[in-house]
C-alpha cells in the first residue's frame, strides 16, 4: 500500500510517501513545499513529483492518506478524516490556531482533488484515550466541563513511537505488540511485571508522558499545545490569575495577552534570546543570565513531570528522550538525570556523550534504563492509516495481513 503523510503547516505543506504491506515498510519518498497560499496547488505539484520520480502513476496508485491532526476535543484516535473530523476541528480551532484551520482546509482540498483516495486522521490526543479521569480533569465549575475543559494530551504519536520502540529494545515484545495493536483492539493486560516507561519529547514543543504497558496514564499537556513544559515560544503552565492580572496591570487586550503566550512566552520569553535550545546554550555559556535561567526552569519542569510519573507508577524502568532536544542535547540530559542515585538511575557519562541512537546510557547497575529514541512521528501515521485502512478492507471481507512483525525501514 502506498500511504502519503500530509503535514500541513499553516504556510507549508511537507509529505513523505511510505510503502507498507504485511511484512515490510519502507520511506520512499519525502518533500515539501513553504509559503503556500493555495494547497490544491501544492496537492497537485505533489503528486507530479511523486510521478516524475516514479513513484505512483496517478492518484489511483495512492492508497490512503494519512493526516497527524492535533486537538479535536471527544473526537479522537484513528478514524476516517471526514466531515465529521473537518468540523471538530474547527469547533476547537481556538485550542491549536496554528494546527486545526490549516488542517481542516486541507483535509477538504484533499478530499475534493482525490475523491476515492481514502483520508485517515490520527489525532495527537489518541495516545491519552485512557487515561484514568482524575488525572485528566482540571478542577473547574461543570458547566465548563461539558464544554469539554479538561487534560486531553498532545505529541500523541511520538509517545506511541517511544511506549513500542522502547518495549520491541527492553525485549517486551508483549508491550510492543498491544501497542502497535492499540487503537484498534484498546488496552488488555499484559502477564509479567509492569513495563514503566517515562518518555520525554523535548522539541520546538515538548511534553512528558507515563506509560504503563504501552498505555500513558497522564502526560504534562492538557487542554492546548500551549501547556505543560516551557515550550519554544509558548508559555507552558500558568497560573490562570496572571491573565486577568496582566491585563490590569499591563493595560492589555485579550487579544494581545493570548498573542504574548503564543508567540513571545516560554524559551524565548525566559531567555529574551532565541526560542532555538541551542542559541540559549550558547549565550547561557556565554554568562547570560537569562538564559541561564531559561534553561533551569526547562530542566526543573522536565524534572518536575518525570517526578510525578515516578512517584505515580511506583518506579521507572525506562526514561526515554526524543526529539530535537532530547536526542541532541548530552548536557541537558544529564541535568534531567543528575542526583537519582538514590531512585536508582545512574547515567553512563561515556555513553550519554556519544549517545548512539537507541542505545542504553544508563551504567550497568542502573535500575533504570536511559535511552535515546529518534522521533519517528509520520512512520506512526503511516502505520496507524494502514492499519485503519486494513481494518476497514477486513471488516468489507477483503483478505488483508495485519501481520507486521518483521519491519524494515529503508529511505531514500
Ligand atoms: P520541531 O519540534 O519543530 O519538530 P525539533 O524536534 O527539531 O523541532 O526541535 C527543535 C529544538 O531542538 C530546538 O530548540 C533546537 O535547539 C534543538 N535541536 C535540534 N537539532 C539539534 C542539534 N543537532 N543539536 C542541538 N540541539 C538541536
């Protein structure tokens, strides 16, 4: 099957093209395009590029299209990217601005230029599915409540990246298996002991997720994108009574209040420098104050979700980092894991330097495993459409293989 991911920018258009079938999977193409005003044109020159090269003949040799939509309030996990899915985006476009309008249009643009080419949604809230209610309620009057105000979660396919990848090299084939299984079968439990896995995604936005046998149990994002962790230029955690506050005081709109959180808050509102990780560094080596400052609350706040879903789960058996951050950046995870000894957590300073791609850089007497995952977000929504799409052909009596056992990535 070939499987086209669509990431739509509010200004972009990137894809990459995957191959999958039962037994193998493989990335054979990827581009994109920036400043587009208009996507039907950027549809069209897609798949004229995924033609010249080869790769497809028309749009019949496309078999499904994959979308990573982020926050569409109840309507979540992997489903058809139909009407329905166009219209809870836009009914909470106001919790992902930059995400859910573009999303919206271009699921409709796609749907229009490629009638007949399936169109699949996995929406970044997915992974969060069952977290027990306590942990995702904010204590807030009911009434908002039923307007949906509560925890949902985001980078939902990162984390499932990390909950499968880390059980498949923890040599838990059980966990990895109910994973890849997930949003078609749901949870069951696993025998054995419990897999508990931390899985931190630092990037230009970054959470922090607990899993228990693949499945998270809570994560640091809640009702937006703009929760949580310090994120590049968006504020993070904030205490509510600020906004009214600032507005007094600062003689601010709403509008301006909302526009400082979403673009002149977090890393770059700390540092007064950059929102790029690595400018901060190199000022905070520098002597820069701020930014200096910067990094101790970033890591202080990474420290502080990893600390709730420790004590949470009862212990850890893997702290997983990925993205830009997190895969990059030696310094900054042994920051994360200084001072654990006495959590059992020892970082190997060799291994943590070099830091081989899906490597332990815990020492040999750690309790805790410390690994370094590459993000692999499209190669989830790939999966996830193929998965759906097969459901769906066996659910029509058409014979299909669900077996994807033996992987194979290559690319070009
Ligand atoms: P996005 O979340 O937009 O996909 P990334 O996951 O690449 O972006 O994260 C961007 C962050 O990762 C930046 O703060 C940047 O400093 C950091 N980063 C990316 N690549 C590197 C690198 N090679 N070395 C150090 N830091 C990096």
């Amino acid at each position: 099957m070939n499987i086209l991911v669509a990431n739509l920018g509010s200004t972009s258009f990137k894809y990459r093209l995957f191959r999958i079938d039962g037994s193998t999977e493989q990335l054979v193409a990827k581009g994109g395009y920036e400043r587009v005003t208009d996507y039907g044109r950027a549809i069209d020159d897609c798949l004229a590029a995924l033609r010249q090269a080869g790769h497809v003949r028309d749009a019949s040799g496309l078999h499904g299209i994959g979308f990573k939509t982020v926050q569409g309030g109840e309507v979540t996990g992997c489903l058809p990217a139909d009407e329905r899915v166009e219209n809870a985006l836009l009914a909470t476009a106001d919790l992902a601005p930059a995400h859910n309008p573009p999303y919206a249009s271009g699921i409709r643009q796609f749907r229009e230029k490629l009638p007949g080419v399936p169109l699949v949604a996995l929406f970044e809230t997915a992974f969060y599915q069952w977290v027990p209610k306590y942990a995702n309620s904010y204590a807030v009057p009911l009434s908002w409540r039923a307007v949906g105000v509560r925890r949902y979660g985001f980078h939902g396919a990162s984390h499932k990246y990390v909950a499968e990848r880390s059980a498949e090299l923890l040599g838990r084939a059980d966990v990895a298996d109910l994973v890849r299984g997930l949003y078609q079968h749901g949870p069951r439990p696993v025998p054995g002991v419990f897999l508990r896995v931390i899985s931190c995604h630092l990037g230009g936005s970054s959470s922090v997720t607990g899993i228990v046998d693949g499945v998270a149990i809570g994560t640091s994002m809640g009702l937006s994108p703009q929760s949580g962790l310090p994120q590049n230029n968006r504020v993070g955690d904030l205490d509510s009574a600020a906004i009214p506050y600032v507005q007094k005081k600062l003689n601010l709109t709403t509008a301006e209040v909302e526009h400082q959180l979403t673009k002149e808050a977090g890393l770059l509102g700390l540092s007064g420098i950059s929102n790029d990780l690595r400018e901060i560094r190199a000022a905070a080596l520098a002597g820069d104050r701020r930014a200096e400052l910067a990094i101790d609350v970033f890591v202080h706040s990474i420290r502080h979700w990893i600390g709730a879903f420790w004590f949470e789960m009862g212990g850890c058996d893997a702290l997983v980092f990925t993205a830009g951050i997190g895969e990059n950046n030696p310094w900054l995870r042994e920051a994360v894991c200084a001072g654990l000894g006495d959590l059992g957590l020892y970082l190997d300073c060799e291994r943590n330097e070099i830091a081989l791609p899906e490597t332990d850089l815990a020492t040999s007497d750690s309790r805790t495993r410390v690994l370094v995952i590459p993000a692999n977000e499209e190669l989830v929504v790939a999966r996830e459409t193929f998965r759906h799409l097969a459901a769906a052909s066996d659910a029509s009596g058409t014979a299909f293989s669900r077996s994807l056992s033996s992987l194979s990535i290559t690319s070009t």
